[in-house]
C-alpha cells in the first residue's frame, strides 16, 4: 500500500519551479505531504481530505485526484528553504475525525535541491 | 521544534545487545506512533498506542521488538539482540485525536556494530 512517488530527485535554480506527484495502486483516500531536512524530523506540510480538493502554503500547494488515485504537491518560485525530501503519507482507510486510525503508509521521498 | 522528543539522539550499540528508546509527546496527544526509516526510504509504521492502550503493530516488528506507553504518556522502543538490519532512524510520531497532523520528534539513530 506504499504510494509510488516522482519524480525521486529534482534540482532547481531559485525561482523556479517543480512538481511532486504521489500515486498509489489502491484508494487513495487522503493524502498528508511532509518535508524533511536532512538529518531532522519530517514536518506536516498539509492533508488533503477530499478529491479534488487543493490547499495552499504559502508558495507551496497541492491538488488531489481521488479518482485518479494521485496527488500532487506544486512548489512555485522556489527558494533555498524549500532543500530537503518531500514525502507523501496515505491512510489505510478513510479518516474520521477522532476516529482511531492514523496509521499513514509513506512513499519513499523526493529529494529536492535549490541551488542560488 | 515540534514538541516531541526523542532519547538518545544516537545509540552506537553492538550486535546482540538490548537497546531501547524513549519518545515524550507534546502532553495533550493521545495517539503515539513509532515509524523506522532507512537510507532513501520513508518512515515505515512499527506500531500505535491510543493512550496506553497498543493498538496495532506492524509485521515488520518482530518478537525482539517491543513498545510500551504506560499511563498514556511516555513511550519506550525496546530492541532486543539486536541486529545489523535493526540500523535505522526510529521515529516518534503524536497525534490529537481530533486532528490530522502527526508530529514527529527528531528520531534517534541506531547503528548496529
């Protein structure tokens, strides 16, 4: 039930952008993106709960195709800040608020490297 | 700093020997979970407590492995003879139960001589 991601490594310029897909072979029924620096703990980016729902964090956004079972994380003018392996996490089933699921299968990350 | 913290940060131990970890969650999270994370790979899901009650565990944890989460707060990761294949970054992860977001604490690293 791992999601599949792409592509595995992206190198970027400052100000320019890139784009992370997550796709798994089941239902996909939420996704949660992560960024982790190196050598630091992942850090919650934002969840999509609902297909074709897309969210925005600043100058990073994401979409999510629940028919198409993928989602995708949208990084724009990148900046220096924006180093490090994005993951994407999904959910065995469809979550509840206060229910007691939580268990999130990850996919294996995308490195991504800003360069000045 | 999420709130969530791991010790020790790094654990050199040699194979064969028994090592364990501890996670402390930001206090109001009921839901703790422990993820391993290899070399260019994801957290993979070990096990999760709601309270001090263990919910699920994983079928990468195998009988050396074991977790508790007594009075709900305060976890502990115990390995026991331990493996080279046990090297890894353990993760912490806690949850509200009325929200979505999981927070990772900052791991600690096991290395197996």
């Amino acid at each position: 039930q791992q999601p599949v991601q792409s592509p595995q490594a992206v190198i970027l310029r400052e100000g320019e952008d890139a784009v992370i897909n997550c796709s798994s072979s089941k239902a996909l029924y939420s996704v949660h993106w992560y960024r982790q620096k190196h050598g630091e703990a992942p850090v919650f980016l934002m969840i999509l709960l609902k297909g074709g729902e897309q969210k925005g964090h600043e100058k990073i956004s994401a979409s999510f195709n629940e028919k198409k079972q993928q989602s995708s994380l949208y990084l724009t003018a990148s900046q220096l800040s924006y180093s490090g392996t994005y993951f994407c996490g999904t959910p065995v089933s469809r979550e509840v608020r206060g229910s007691t699921l939580g268990r999130l299968y990850f996919g294996r990350g995308t490195q991504l490297t800003v360069w000045p | 700093d999420t709130g969530v913290s791991q010790n020790p940060r790094h654990k050199i131990t040699k194979r064969g020997q028994n090592v364990t970890f501890r996670c402390d969650p930001i206090s109001e999270h009921n839901r703790l979970y422990w993820y391993r994370q290899t070399l260019g790979q994801g957290p993979e899901f070990l096990t999760y407590f709601q309270n001090e009650a263990q919910l699920e565990k994983s079928r990468l944890l195998s009988d050396r492995f074991s977790a508790e989460r007594p009075k709900g707060s305060f976890s502990t990761l115990e390995i026991q003879r331990t493996e080279q294949g046990d090297s890894a970054m353990y993760l912490c992860a806690t949850k509200d139960s009325l929200d979505y977001e999981q927070y990772f604490g900052p791991g600690t690293r096991l290395t197996v001589t």
